[in-house]
C-alpha cells in the first residue's frame, strides 16, 4: 500500500473525510462539527498549503428551532466567514482555526447588543 501522506492521516484522526480531489491535485475535506455547521479544508499539495472555512445552515438552524429569516426561504440561508483562513498544510493551523471558530460561533448571543 502507498504511503499516506501526513496531512491527510491528520485530517483523518481530526474527523474530516476527503469529499473531492480536484485535476489540479486540491483536495477537499469535510467535517460535520453538528447538522447545522460544516468545517471544509481545500489541501494543495503542490504548495503545501491550506485554505480553511465552515457554513453554518443558519435557515434550517432556526427553523428547527421555531424562527425564520424572512420569507423562511431555508435552502439558501447559510452563515460563512467573511474571509477564509490561509495556512500551512499543518494539523496545527486546522486545529487553532477549528478552535476559532467554536470560539466565535460560541460567543454569539443573540439578545447582545456588542
């Protein structure tokens, strides 16, 4: 068998499991953190390097939950960062982003006004 390049293994043991290899060798992972919320890490092995971002289905969210956003149209209603992360194909950068993310979507209180 071939060996496993380090970085895949260590999105493996995170959760993350591969959803697409593009022509260009970029490989795309996915991590359902909940129903709601998806981690995805695009890998270019060529440079080494990972682009990090999640969506959270932020219209199903809050209609399983009694609410809606506007028309409650809950197919196309999904919450994203304004900016993805770009790092080094490193368990550690995926694990500080992860841990970011909870961080921010945790902090989130709807009745706050900061």
């Amino acid at each position: 068998m071939a060996d496993v390049h380090p970085f895949h293994a260590d999105m493996e043991a995170l959760g993350f499991r591969v959803m697409q290899e593009g022509r260009r060798g970029v490989v795309q992972y996915a991590l359902s953190a909940t129903r709601y919320l998806t981690y995805w890490v695009h890998w270019d092995a060529a440079d080494s390097s990972a682009l990090f971002t999640w969506e959270l289905d932020i219209g199903q969210f809050m209609h399983d939950h009694g609410l809606q956003i506007g028309t409650n149209e809950t197919l196309n209603l999904f919450l994203f960062p304004q900016n993805d992360a770009r790092g080094a194909a490193d368990v550690t950068f995926v694990a500080q982003e992860l841990d970011r993310v909870e961080s921010i979507l945790g902090a989130i209180k709807l009745t706050d006004e900061g």
